[in-house]
C-alpha cells in the first residue's frame, strides 16, 4: 500500500485516502522530516498535512504537469465565468443606482 513519503515534488496525483473517500485532486509543496504538505484543487485549494507514514487507501493515478494543467484549466474558467456574473451584477446595480438617481 502507498503512503504519502512515495508522492513525488512536482507531480499531479489522484488519491483516494480511505476506502469509501472521494478521490482528491494533490500535488506535493513540500516535504519536513516526518510529514509532507499537500495541496488538493477544486473549486478551493486547500493545502493540508499528512505525516509520511500515513497509508494512501489507492493511488489511482499519477499526472504530469501538462495533464494537470489541462485538469485545473477546467476550474480557472468557472472563476472567470463567476467574475464575469459578479461584474454584471455590479453593472446592473450601479446602472439602477444611477436611474434612480435621475428621477429624483
């Protein structure tokens, strides 16, 4: 069975910790004497500790840079997409502020 002291700086990994967990989305930031900082992507990266011991239920695949790239592109559109809604947003409010400013 894999643990996090077999995960590699600069590689993608999808893992899964436990048997019934949902398969993250890691990479490796670096690496004390007993532990190992992690990153997971998603909509919100979170960075995270395990020690080098802890066992990895299943290494389900390992990724390069350019195969992760193309994952996490995937989630830099949905923010643009997010932002382009919130400026709308701002514009329609701004503009009703500025109607309403006129007819007094």
């Amino acid at each position: 069975m894999a643990t996090y002291a077999d995960l590699q700086p600069g590689m993608f990994y999808l893992l899964q910790d436990k048997p019934q967990g949902e398969i993250s989305f890691v990479s490796v930031l670096a690496y004390s004497e007993q532990c190992v900082l992690l990153r997971s992507f998603g909509k919100v990266e979170v960075d995270f500790w395990r020690k080098k011991s802890d066992a990895i239920h299943e290494l389900v695949e390992e990724l390069d840079f350019e195969s992760a790239a193309s994952i996490l592109s995937l989630y830099d559109e949905g923010d643009e997409d997010d932002m382009e809604e919130i400026d709308e947003d701002w514009e329609e409010s701004w503009e009703e502020e500025e109607d309403e400013g006129e007819e007094k």
